[in-house]
C-alpha cells in the first residue's frame, strides 16, 4: 500500500503554487503563508486531569515549548492592521523528552474556507482572481457555506497577540492509558481574554504594533494561554474542518502554556523551524480527515522550498 503522504504529493505541489499566486511576489526564504511571525519560548504546564485524558508524555510533565505567532500571506512585511492579515496563525511545539516532540498549528478563526484539499484548490484558483473580478469571487463566497463562514469571522483587528484565541481544526482521538479514547478538538484561549480594536484605533498603530506589543509584554511579565479541550458530541461530524460545533460541549482543561522570553535568532528561527499538525505522539491519533494528509507533504514541500532559496541566496551572497 502506497504512503499516503506520497499519493497527495501532486496536490501538495498544486496547493502550494496556488498560494504563492495569491501572494502575487514571493519573497526568497520565507513561508508561502503565514510569512511574518515572531518565534517565542517557554512552558507548557498539564493540569492532572490532562494525564488521564491521553498517555501523551506532555500531558503528565512540564515540557519546554516553542511557539510562532503570525499574520496570514506569504509577505513578511504586511501591516499588522492589513485586513489580509488575518486569520493570525500559532504553532506550537512540545519538546518531550527522549528527543520526543509534537506540534499543534491553528489559526485565530474558527473555520476553514474548505473540507477537502480539492474544494481548497478550487477556492485558492477563484481567491486569486478576486482583484481582477470580485463579483466571481463574492459569488463564490456565498455560494458556498464553509467559506462564507470563514469569511464572516474576518476583519477584525485583534488588540495584541496575547488576547487572540486560536483553534486548531482537526479532530484528535486522546487515547489513555486505559485505552479509552476521546474525542476534540484543541482550542487555544488567552488567560486574559478575546480583545480587538476599532477600525479607527487599528489605523492608528504601527504597522509592526503586534509584535512590539507582545516582546514589551514579556518584558513585563509572562504570557499565557490556557491550552483547552472541546469534546465532540455524537452528533458533531468530525471529518469536517470548516465548521465549529454547535451548542454546548464539555470544555477539558489540559493545562496552561506560559511564554517568558522572545527566541534568539529571530530571521533563523522563522525560516528554518517547520512545524507539522501531522506530527502527533503516543496518546494522540488523527480521524483522518480529509484534509488531514494533504498537510503533511504540503509542510515537508513548502519547508523544501524555503530552504532552497535560502541555500542559493547565501551563495549568491558569497560570490558577491
């Protein structure tokens, strides 16, 4: 049986030239989306009910993490206030020891204009024309209900990194050391609160005020966001990233991630770290959704690419 990783590498590759169509100009060395961020390190703290939720190293000791915070398209010098700039992204990386580590990605929107990588590909390819005919891409929008709810989210202006709330879309199976299995979805929430400015106040800041805001608040003290657990419902349909799931659910606290200092090394640690949602450990199982495996060889190949033109333009640097 062929990796599946494989089977969507021609996918992968359409997907990636789509989104670096949309940026119009790509820009040596930096990530086809999400090409400005700030990389930050600290801690991630489990709650005890974490330990009997999943069997994931991480959820019974404190482990370093790392995490990048980010702005959507693939220019590293797009204005924070830009309404382009949004969803904001976060990565986050648990080291476990042994060498051990898994990522988490999500965005500060709950949804995703797509469920599978071909309706994903077919929004990218109408996205792209929206200058040159925004009447195709509005009808598109609202022909369509996944995007249409994507984009009703958008717009707004968050106040700071640290109040962004951020949802990672795939559905995970926790499973624990009793070989029970739970189903959710992560959600990131900032121990502060959601908070956004006015469009007049967004205009107002400097096109970098995300990231200078939150280095002068590690200067002050720690940020933190509780890392959370929503638990699917039976009626929920997993398979499907787009959507958020209605009504109550049960919320599990799995613990609190504490960022204290901003990495060394910035331009090298946001070209060179790659994360990968598909990248679980021991304890955390995908559902396979179908956007789940496209990820995988869509990271390994934007993460090539940048290398790449990192590698040629040092030695073009050289030659100089």
């Amino acid at each position: 049986m062929k990796n599946s990783s494989h089977i969507n590498e021609p996918v992968a590759g359409q997907l990636i030239d789509a989104l670096y169509k949309g940026n119009q100009k790509k820009v040596a060395g930096y990530r086809v989306n999400h090409a400005k961020g700030i990389v930050l390190t600290g801690l991630f703290s489990p709650t005890k009910q974490a330990s009997s939720i999943s069997t994931a190293p991480h959820f019974s000791q404190a482990v370093p993490v790392i995490v990048r915070l980010s702005n959507s398209t693939g220019k590293p010098d797009i204005e924070d206030q830009n309404q382009k700039a949004g969803p904001r992204g976060i990565a986050i990386r648990f080291n476990s020891p042994n060498n051990q580590y898994t990522d988490i990605v999500g965005h500060s929107v709950e949804g995703f204009p797509a469920d599978t990588p071909e309706e994903f590909l077919n929004f990218l390819s109408i996205a792209n024309q929206a200058e040159s005919d925004p009447e195709k891409f509005s009808n598109y929008i609202n022909a369509h209900e996944s995007t249409k709810h994507f984009f009703s989210l958008l717009g707004q202006t968050p106040k700071s990194f640290a109040s962004t709330a951020f949802y990672p879309l795939h559905t995970f199976k926790f499973i624990n050391q009793e070989n029970q299995v739970t189903l959710g979805r992560y959600q990131i929430q900032p121990v502060g609160g959601v908070e956004y400015l006015t469009d007049k106040d967004a205009s107002m800041k400097d096109k970098n005020f995300l990231q200078k805001d939150i280095i002068e608040q590690l200067m002050r003290a720690p940020v933190q966001y509780r890392l959370v657990l929503q638990i699917s419902n039976s009626e929920d349909d997993v398979m499907r990233i787009s959507q958020p799931w209605d009504g109550p659910h049960e919320i599990i606290e799995l613990g609190m991630i504490t960022l204290s200092q901003v990495g060394n090394d910035q331009l090298r640690f946001n070209q060179d770290l790659a994360f990968d949602p598909t990248r679980l450990i021991t304890g955390i199982e995908s559902v396979h959704d179908p956007m789940f495996a496209i990820r995988c060889p869509s990271y390994r190949l934007s993460a090539e690419i940048r290398s790449d033109e990192v590698v040629k333009k040092n030695n073009r640097d050289m030659r100089k």
